[in-house]
C-alpha cells in the first residue's frame, strides 16, 4: 500500500512539471510576439483571463498614431537669394545649388601671331613702264617698248614666263617683239626682263592688258534666198534697226559682212582685223 503512494506521488509531481513547462513556453510566446513581432493583429484585452494560466496578461505598449491618410504636411517656403546663386558658394552638401547655372566655357587659346612677312629684295634690273600699257586679244604682232633703268646689253623680255625677241636700246629701253599667238586670251600679262648670260639679274614684274575684243551690236534674225544670192537680215542691238546685207557690205562705220548661211553669219571688225561669228537666232530673238 505504501508503494502504490509513492507511486502516484511521483506521477502527480511529473504531471505538475509538465504542465510549468507548457506555461513558461505559452508565456514566452507572448512576449515574443508583444515586444519583437512586427504585426499589427492586437494582443488580448488587459481584462482578459487567461485561460492556460488563470493569470491576466500585462496591458498592451502604446503605438505613435501615424498622420491622417490625405492630410498633407506645411510647406515653409522662404525667398529665393539670387545673390548667393553664382556658381561658387556652394556647400559640399549640396545646400543651395542650382542646377540651370553652369560655369563659363574656359576661354580659348588664341591662335599662335602670324610670322611677319619676308620681305623680297629690290631687283637689281628696274623696269618702270612698258607701251602700249594694254592691246586687244586675238589681234596681230606689236612691238612693246620697255623703260626703266640698269637694263643689261644681253636683254630679253618675258612675257608670262615665255622669252621673245628683243633688240637692246640703251640701258633704259629695250623692245620687245610679241607675236600674235601671245594675246589670243584676255587678262592680264606679266612683262619681265633677265639677262640672257647672269640669271641674277632680273626685274620686277610690270603688267600688259589685253582686253576682250569689242562683239558686233548685231542680231541675226533672217536670211532671204534668191537668184542673185543671199541675204542677212540684221536687227541692231542698239536702236532695233532693220538691215538686210549681202556678203561684202560694210555696215556701222567699220563692220564688213564677210560670208553668209543659214546658221550664221561671219562679221569682221576692220578696224583692228577680227572676225566674229553670229549664230542665226530667228524672228522671235528679243
């Protein structure tokens, strides 16, 4: 009988520990969740018994209360400082930037001074002036007298870098025949004089005009065929004057009509002996 006591003493004393445990692992778990978990679900009411342990839990830790949804927040504003907005008082955290100022472009490197001109030594051949100063392209050979000073005996006349014949004068004149072939294009022409046997003597550099031959102020706007020949029909370009020539005529004081055909008409100024071509152009030409 004594056995079976001690028996179901040591049963109730292993029941009652079980039963502790379970309590301080219920209470650990509500801790836990109070102080450490971040759910929003309540813990029970401060009057609420707990029916594991009989025991009420301690009052539930106030929460801030968040703001209102939709309320919004004051705005201070203060005046903006435009004197303070230039780009160089500007704190390392940032405070008071502005993002539209942006620093000057740095200046650029000026370019490097041109070296002076070099200048050219004086020629020891003078050539002053030549005669005539300017002829008409395409007409014959001429003669170009050349003045200056020191002109060597073995003289010769360039002309655009090409050597003609040249008879010496004295030692400031020398002349220069130029062919026909020298003045075909208009422009400018450079004269020079060298001596034939010393290249460093030279001159400078005059220059000769050769102007564009004057055009015919004629139209041609007809051709009349018949048994005794043909016949240009000419409009005057500067009174639109009628003129009807055959080959041979002279007109205007010193054209003369030297061959005619149906595409054109050849004139020739005899005045400085150049002959133009005039192209048929018909009635309609204004």
């Amino acid at each position: 009988m004594s056995q079976e006591n001690s028996t179901s003493e040591k049963t109730q004393e292993t029941r009652k520990r079980l039963i502790l445990g379970g309590l301080l692992v219920v209470l650990a778990g509500v801790v836990y969740f109070q102080f450490f978990s971040g759910s929003d679900t309540p813990g029970p009411r401060p009057d609420t018994v707990s029916a594991n342990t009989g025991t009420k839990p301690g009052p539930t830790p106030l929460r801030p209360t968040p703001p209102r949804s939709g309320t919004p927040e004051p705005i201070i504003s203060q005046p903006l400082d435009l004197a303070s907005m230039d780009g160089r008082n500007i704190s390392s955290s940032g405070t008071g930037r502005n993002i539209f100022i942006y620093p000057p472009p740095p200046t650029p490197t000026p370019p490097p001074p041109a070296p002076p001109p070099v200048p050219q030594p004086t020629p020891p051949v003078i050539l002053r002036s030549v005669n005539p100063a300017g002829v008409i392209a395409r007409t014959g050979d001429f003669t170009l007298t050349a003045f200056g000073e020191k002109f060597p005996q073995d003289a010769q006349g360039f002309i655009d870098g090409r050597a003609y014949p040249t008879t010496f004068v004295n030692a400031t004149e020398i002349k220069v025949l130029v062919p026909a072939e020298a003045i075909r294009a208009p422009g400018n022409a450079g004269v020079m004089i060298r001596s034939q046997s010393d290249a460093k003597l030279f001159s400078n550099q005059a220059s000769l005009n050769v102007a564009q031959p004057p055009d015919p102020p004629y139209k041609y706007i007809g051709l009349i065929v018949s048994k005794i020949g043909a016949t240009a029909v000419l409009k005057s370009q500067s009174d639109d004057e009628i003129l009807n020539v055959k080959k041979g005529d002279k007109i205007g004081g010193h054209w003369r009509i030297i061959n005619i055909t149906s595409q054109r008409i050849e004139i020739e100024d005899i005045n400085i002996k150049i002959s133009h071509l005039i192209n048929y152009s018909g009635e309609n030409e204004k």
